[in-house]
C-alpha cells in the first residue's frame, strides 16, 4: 500500500491546473540541454543495412499477424527492423539549427528511450553480443561479447531465430524540459517505441512480447547501466521477445542472468549535460514502479493473413515519412468512414499487433472531441475499448450507440472546438484538426495489480497513440501527441469525482500546416543496403 499511495501522490502532483502547472523548470537552460544520442566511447561499431522502403509489403498486412514466413535472424533483418523502428527519419535545418527526427515519435522530441540487444551466438559475433543501437549511426555499439560458455547458454534458452531487446529510459531528457511530469512522458514515448518495434518486426514476419520473468531492477545490471560511469542515469523499462511466433514466454536461467551481470563492458557512456537539475518526486516513483519477476505468461499466436492483392499503400515509407503535426489547418474534415476505420484500428481484438505486445488487459477508453467528421454531429463521444460499457459519468450523457463497426457512443452535442483546446493547455491544435481524443485510463483497477502498472497504462496510450499516427499518415492527415492538458478539468467535463478514470494522454487528428522555413535531409547520407560494406 505504500507504493500505491507513492504513486498516487506522484500522478497528483504531475498534473496541469488552469491555476498552474507541474512543477518545472520554468525555462529551459540551453547550456544543459542534454545531447540527443547515447554513445559509449571506445565501443566498437557494426553497421547496419536497410532496403530501400519500396521494398514493403502492403501497410493493411501487418496488424493481425507476422508476416508470411520468419525472416532469418542476421545483421540484415536486425538493420531493418532498427531502420523501421528506432532509426531516423529525417534531419531538418532552420535558424542555423540542426536536429534529427526519429520514426518513433517523442514528446518534445527529446528521445529518452534507448534500446539494447541481447544477440545469440553466430548472428554478430561467434559466442553471442550485447549491442547498443545508435540511431544517428544506424549501427550497433559492441557493449559485451560473450564468453563461449554463456553464448552457448543464451542459445539454450531462447528460441531458435530470435532475440531478446531492451527498451530504457534516461528521463533527465524529458525533465530538462518539463521536471516532474517527465515520468509521464518517458512512458508515453516506452508506448510508442513498443508499438513501432512491433509493426516493423511483423513485416518480417517476427512476434514481440514483452517478458515478465525478470524484475525489472534486475535488468539493469544484465545491461551495465548500474555502472558508476553514468553521469546520467539510465533505467532499464521492458525486455522483449523478438523472433518466430512462440505460445510460450522463454525463461532465462539464474546462471545466465549472474553470467550476463557481471560481463566486462566496452566503452565509456557519454556525458549527456553539463548538469542536470535533480527532481526528488520524479526519481521517487521510478523506483515505486519498476515490476518485480512476475510469472511467465503464454502467449497467443494469430495465423498470417494472405498477401494483400495489389497493394496501394506500402507500409515502409508510410513509417519514414510519419511526422507530428505543429499545426492544422482549422477547415479540413473526414469522412464517418474514415473515422470508423481509425477507431477500429484501436481496438484489441483489430489489431494484436501491437496492441497484444504486453499481454495486459485493456484499460483505456477513448473520449473523442468530434469537430469535422461529414455524417458525424460535432460534440463529444466515447470509444468503449475495453468492453467495460457505458460508464456512470454525467447524468446528462447521452450514451446513443452511433455506430455498427465500432463501440462508439454520444455523449453530447454541439460545439467541442473552444472545450478541446481549453483542455489541451489552451493549444490551437486540439480544435483546428478534424477531431481530439483524450485517453482515459481505468486507473483504480489497474493500480489494483500493484504500482508497476502504473507506466504500463502509459503504454497502452503510447501505443494507441502510434497507431493514430499511422492511420492519419495512411489516409493524407496528419497527428500529433499532446502531452500537456489540464487533467482534473477533463475530469470534472466528465463527472467524475475520483481517480476511478483518469486522463494521460491527448492526441489530434487533421490537415497539417507545414512550416515552409524548414528544410529537410536525407536521415542518412548514403543508403547501406544489404551486401554493401
């Protein structure tokens, strides 16, 4: 009970009010402003290779299963699937500034996830790696190479064909901007990065599922991010399974977990600031949520779809060109259907990948600002995702079933543009796209399990939010996630007078207005495609 009081107080005291905000840093310190990429000086460097992104199975193929058949596991597939995922998009240039964009979205873009890769003999190196995956370089960082021995035990307990990745967070890279909601957001982009892993790796006909035999606090030191060297620190989130189709989740021997722990590693990890600014409440429930080892799970395996006859989207390029909108443009709308095929993206039972990547039960519902949709009242609407029902919110509720495809309701009707945009931290781009969403969680329940489900509802949001991505790229919009919002004001439009639901994310789709004043480069100067050196 304590770490669930330790987490509530937490959520209490990351929330935006009208009256004030988060605690923060109230500006931004330039001169601290962390560097965007983690290296480990002196560790060797593997390149990586991509095709080129025509070279993609249809877009539409992906999210009811892998693939077609396994690819196999080398440096090739590994390449693409970091290409696809975690790798950049894009470099843009403005004012004399340069910056990267990412294919998995970030809040602020300040990228504070970084992934590891835990590799089995013969795909990297004779006896098996631990790899660090630097996306400015598209390579991987050699961080240990495995004895014989503990390669040949790895090999034993995993799966033929796959491997294990770890996704961590160093969350002084959000709190430089936004200090004790940067929890939040770290969750959020955990979310997101899970959800770009999956789709890219059901492309190749892989699975992903998150591990739940290994404490969390644990994997730190299987990665070697409990070492002193770290200015700062780094945390390890989720350990995922990457590979063939399994019904059931490997278990990873003591032997192997103290063999990986106690590795020699390679290079020294980059110092990110000049300084950093410590928040005593955001370090604290960090600690209160990590998992503990929790049983292993079975997993369901979904058969493949047929190929997609004459596909008209491609799926790879869709990825690349995905951008956060900064803008809308206030006029555009969509079509009811579009919409109704958006929402059932959202749903669990739609689109198991990657909405079945934690194995978890759905615990988020969907409150929609309908602005512009032809054939849709404009007001206020409610996705059921979670089966759960209408819900006993405001007595006025309308709760009238408007759709045969998906679980939607209204709730009210009129005007929502000026409610959206109050909501959102008063930001335009909630009431000039087609529509808004903000995510409720159903919080109370969830937090029943224990205080590590509480980033794990950020997950789920993340995820969703990547899908939402997607979907308005698939279609010619655009979305962008929006992270500040007024939290208990959402509450109190919906009536509710205790953390039985509660708000974590918003989101808007539309037209994007683009800033012209950019320019854009190639996210890599030259294309290593497989077979090149």
């Amino acid at each position: 009970m304590t770490d669930l009081r330790g987490v509530y107080a937490y959520h209490a005291l990351s929330k935006h009010q009208p009256q004030h905000y988060a605690p923060g840093p109230g500006y931004l310190d330039w001169a601290s402003q962390p560097a965007p990429f983690r290296r480990y000086v002196g560790a060797l460097l593997i390149e990586l290779t991509h095709r080129p992104l025509e070279q993609s199975p249809a877009y539409e193929a992906v999210f009811a299963a892998p693939l077609g058949d396994p690819a196999p596991l080398n440096l090739a597939s590994l390449g693409q699937l970091l290409y696809d995922s975690l790798g950049l998009s894009a470099w843009k240039e403005a004012g004399g500034n340069r910056w990267a964009l990412r294919v998995n979205p970030s809040s602020g873009n300040l990228h504070p996830t970084e992934a590891y890769l835990l590799l089995p003999p013969a795909v990297a190196g004779e006896s098996g790696l631990l790899a660090h995956y630097v996306p400015d370089e598209h390579a991987l960082e050699i961080r240990s190479e495995l004895p014989p021995a503990l390669g040949a035990t790895l090999a034993g307990e995993l799966p033929v064909g796959g491997f294990l990745l770890a996704l961590s967070s160093i969350v002084w890279r959000e709190a430089w901007k936004y200090g004790e909601r940067a929890y939040r957001y770290c969750q959020h982009d955990l979310g997101h990065a899970q959800a770009a892993l999956a789709i890219a790796a059901s492309a190749l006909g892989w699975q992903v599922r998150l591990l739940h035999g290994l404490a969390e606090a644990r994997l730190d030191a299987v990665l070697g991010l409990d070492q002193a060297e770290f200015a700062e620190a780094e945390q390890a989130d989720c350990l995922l399974w990457i590979g063939p189709p399994q019904y059931a989740e490997p278990r990873l021997s003591e032997a192997l977990l103290a063999g990986l722990s106690t590795l020699p590693r390679l290079g020294l990890p980059n110092q990110l600031s000049a300084e950093q600014r410590h928040w005593p409440e955001l370090e604290r429930v960090q600690a209160l949520c990590r998992a503990p080892q929790l049983p292993p799970r079975s997993w369901t395996v979904t058969a493949g779809q047929a190929p997609v006859e004459e596909p008209e989207l491609l799926l790879r390029p869709l990825l690349h060109r995905r951008r956060s909108a900064q803008s809308m443009d206030g006029r555009s709308g969509i079509r009811r259907e579009l919409l109704d095929c958006w929402l059932a993206r959202l749903l669990p039972g739609h689109s198991p990948v990657p909405l079945a990547l934690t194995g978890d039960t759905p615990r988020v519902d969907l409150l929609l600002f309908v602005h512009r949709v032809e054939g849709l009242t404009p007001g206020l609407y409610w996705l059921d995702r979670t089966g759960s029902g209408p819900q006993a919110l405001r007595a006025d509720f309308l709760w009238q079933p408007v759709s045969t495809e998906v679980p939607l309701y209204r709730l009210l009707e009129g005007d929502a543009r000026g409610v959206a945009q109050f909501l959102s931290c008063g930001q335009d781009i909630a009431a000039d796209g087609c529509l808004a969403v903000a995510m409720l969680a159903h919080f109370d329940d969830a937090l029943a399990n224990g205080s590590w489900a509480y980033p794990r509802l950020y997950w789920e949001c993340g995820q969703i939010g990547q899908l939402l991505y997607l979907e308005a790229e698939a279609a010619g919009f655009s979305g962008t996630g929006i992270g500040c919002y007024f939290d208990d004001a959402v509450h109190e439009l919906l009536g509710i007078a205790d953390s039985c639901l509660q708000s974590l994310y918003h989101f808007t789709l539309g037209r994007a207005v683009w800033d012209l004043r950019l320019s854009s480069q190639p996210a890599y100067p030259t294309l290593r495609r497989p077979g090149q050196v």
